[in-house]
C-alpha cells in the first residue's frame, strides 16, 4: 500500500502512523505507542484530505463504518468503562479518527487524553496492561475478521 503523498508534508502520508491492524483500499487501523493507553487505535484514511465532507457519502459511510468497528471490536476485545471518538487533525489536517479505550484509573480520566494527567501511568493498574502488544494484536485481528464491511 501506497501513502506517500509527494505535494505536501504530512507525517499521516509519509508514515504508517503506528502499528498496522487492518487495511482497505481507503482506509487502515492502527495501534498508537501512547503511554498508559495501550487500546489506543487511529483509523486513517489513505488519502490527504483535511474534513469528512471532503469525501464522496459512500466514503464517510465507510469511514465511520470503520471508526465504529475498531469501538466495536475494542469493546468486545478489552472491555472499557468507555470509548472516546475524536476527529481533530489541528496539527495533522490528514483525516483521521482516534479511537481510544478509556479506564477509570487511566492517566487522565475523565478528562480526553489530551489534557494533563491525573495520576501517573501504572503498567498493570489497567486489565489491558497485562495483554501484550503481540496478543493485543492477534485478539484484535481474530474479532475484526468476524466483521463484513462490505
Ligand atoms: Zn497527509
């Protein structure tokens, strides 16, 4: 898959953006490195446009389509006392959708992740830490093939 985007500097078309979990010929999952979140996942769409309406409707549809499996699949995967959907792209106007599982005991909850901690990041505080990356990433693929995005 092809993200290099040569018109413009943008780390969303120059890079993956974080560990790989899915892909389509408009779309990829991924996991973030982001201290204490280990269920943070961004879905990015391949090509550099800044807002959901610069994309045709069959493509929003397929965009939150996709937003809402990663909730779904997390969901099932982890059990979070919640999910948290962001658009933003104020620094990196490439479209992109944060999907975050949130704890209570997570640095910054309640408060978006954004914000200033709380409490210090404690690696096995959360039921999530005890799950490695690499189980966190084939559990995440087995639940994903059971969705039909077509
Ligand atoms: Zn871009």
């Amino acid at each position: 898959m092809v993200y290099m985007n040569p018109t413009v500097d943008c780390p969303l078309c120059d890079q993956i953006g974080g560990h790989l979990l899915w892909q389509d010929d408009r779309c990829r999952v991924v996991r973030v490195d982001e201290p204490g979140y280990s269920a943070y996942c961004r879905v990015i769409w391949h090509t550099h446009v800044a807002e959901m309406t610069d994309l045709n409707p069959l493509d929003q549809t397929h965009c939150l389509r996709v937003v809402l499996t990663v909730e779904s699949v997390l969901r099932a995967l982890i059990k979070p006392d919640k999910i948290n959907l962001a658009s933003l792209g104020n620094f990196t106007p490439h479209l992109h959708w944060h999907v975050v599982a949130r704890f209570q005991g997570d640095p910054h909850f309640p408060q978006s992740v954004w914000g200033p901690a709380l409490r210090p990041s404690l690696p096995f505080a959360l039921p999530l830490q005890s799950l490695s990356p690499e189980a966190f990433h084939q559990t995440f693929v087995r639940l994903w093939s059971r969705v039909n995005l077509s």
